[in-house]
C-alpha cells in the first residue's frame, strides 16, 4: 500500500490536507510497541487523521519521533502463515484471523491480541500470491521456524501489511490444538533440518485470551491493586485447552502473575467455526477469575468474510 515515513508532525499534517484520503497512523521504532498509539482512519477527506495528528503533536512529541501514514484500503484482513523447514515450507499452512480491538464488535483501543481464528490448508491463491514467492530467499537464508503475513484483501488485490517470522502469540497455542502431530516432536524434527509431516486437525480452531486489569494499558498501580496474586479457579477441573500466560502456581492453585494482565489463551475446536466457538465459550464459563474479561465474538468475522474470499478466489486450493 502506498506509505510515506514522517519525522515532524506539521509535515504529516499538511500532507493529509493536501492529499486528502483515510489514512492509518503508524508510529517507529519503539513507539510501534503501544499498540493503542495506531490509529485508523475512517473519514475520505483525512480529517480525522488531521486531528490526531494535532493531538500527538501536543501529547507525544517525544514519544512518537517518527511514524507512517499508510494509505487506508478496505477488504477483508487475513493472515497466511506456514513453517519452513530451512529449504522449503512444510504443509498444510494456516489461515488465521486476528481479533486486535478490546471490545466485541471491533471497537476500542487496539491490543496486541484479544483472540484469533483459524484453519489449516493445502496451498491456495492467497499463499501462492505471497509467501510461496519468497521460498527460494528464505531457504538461501536457511531460515528455520514459522513466518507469516497479514494483509489486507479485497476484490483489487492483496495489501501486505506486516510480516511476523516468529511464534504468534497466541496463534501458537490454537495452532498446537490443531494439530495431531506431537508440537515438541514437530519443532524438534524443524530445527534439525529434518523434513517433518505435520497432521492437523480438520474444520476449525479458536483461541480467546482472558485478560484482567489493566489490561492493554501499562498501569503498574492498578495491576497491584486489582489484579496482582488473583486466583484462577476451575469449577470442574483444569482442561488441557487452557494455555497459561502470565499465571503463576504455588502449592497448585493457579494466580496470575507479571504485571500485564494477561492472564489464559482458551481453545476450542469444531468442524464449523460454530462448534470450534461453542466449544472455547463453554471452557471460559468454567473459568473465575475476579475482574477478567475477554471478546466473546471471536470468530464472528468469519460468516461474512469467508463469503468474500471465497467469491474472490484467495482461499482456492490450487
């Protein structure tokens, strides 16, 4: 997509006016790691972006000394990912969903990660177009492990939007869930340059993160006062789809830990992406923790999205 890279607010502003469209707000370096500090816009003639920007300018002179405005395109947001063996990528590679805002409905401030869905699959147009064109570089690097690519699609084309070559978090504890080959075997055979089958699961896999306070922002206070040291409780027992985070266990009662708030990635699996839901949301119904919270539409997306990739081809196994 169309970016240019800014080091003064004044610059950026006066590029909006005199090019207006929707824009996105991405800051560099260091600044790129509070994830709230992203801003999408939504109005054709950049206006909000404008006012933001103002507002950065009088806020975070400091904190943000270099961003990105990156041209706005609408479509569908699918990631591809698949493991690559240090020659070649190993199949099936997988198709995931990010889930970024804090709130149900894909509103309020952006989070590293409130919960992702996903499937396993043959090579398709959206891998083909993207990942498959890089083998030859990646095996002249050796590289060895997962990478994968979120983009933007629609009806025009694929939009990149940033690459991730390592573990996602939580998309490996889903990713684990879905798979019938042993994880710690499969890694193992990757790393020594083996050539390991990897046996998944059909249908379709779900991971949500139960978070407390306060949870996505950094307020050491509040994690003392609130959360620090909260048990976590089972009603009936501890399921092996519950993925710890920041948990701690002393004399096998579960409490959280860290100062983030993260707190479990909770799993579900179906052959429909129903049944993979149900499955998560009855899991975390037997979760109690005071003050946790989470998205309890993980998943949603799909119904309308996958309408759209399939009449565009992406998702086409070929």
């Amino acid at each position: 997509m169309p970016y240019r890279d800014f080091d003064n607010f004044d610059d950026a502003i006066a590029y909006v006016k005199e090019n207006p469209e929707r824009y996105v707000i991405k800051p560099s370096g260091t600044a790129a790691n509070v994830k709230r500090r992203l801003f999408v816009g939504d109005e054709d003639d950049g206006q909000d972006v404008v006012r933001v920007l103002e507002a950065y300018k009088k806020s975070f002179p400091d904190e943000i000394r270099q961003f990105q405005l990156q041209r706005r395109v609408t479509g569908v947001e699918v990631a591809v990912g698949a493991f690559f063996n240090g020659k070649e990528f190993v199949y099936p590679l997988n198709v995931n969903f990010e889930h970024k805002k804090l709130f149900p409905g894909n509103i309020g401030p952006s989070t590293g990660e409130m919960g992702t869905a996903m499937f396993w699959s043959g090579p398709n147009k959206l891998f083909n177009s993207t990942l498959k064109k890089m083998e030859a570089k990646l095996a002249s690097e050796g590289y060895v492990g997962y990478i994968d690519l979120n983009c933007i699609v629609n009806g025009n084309g694929i939009y990149p939007l940033e690459f991730t070559a390592r573990f996602g978090y939580p998309t490996i504890s889903i990713q684990q869930e879905g798979m019938t080959t042993p994880i710690g075997q499969f890694l193992a055979d990757l790393a020594a340059g083996g050539n390991p089958k990897l046996k998944v699961k059909s249908g379709f896999q779900i991971g949500v993160r139960v978070v407390v306070s306060p949870f996505p922002f950094d307020d050491d206070a509040t994690f003392f006062s609130v959360s620090k040291h909260a048990a976590i409780l089972f009603k009936k027992g501890i399921p092996e789809e519950v993925h710890i985070e920041d948990v701690m266990q002393v004399n096998g009662q579960w409490y959280v830990a860290g100062t983030s708030g993260v707190v479990l990635v909770v799993c579900g699996v179906g052959q429909t992406m129903r049944q993979a839901q149900a499955q998560a949301y009855s899991r975390i119904r037997n979760i109690m923790i005071p003050d946790m919270y989470y998205r309890d539409d993980i998943g949603e997306r799909w119904f309308e999205d996958h309408d759209k990739l399939h009449t565009w081809g992406y998702l086409r196994e070929v």
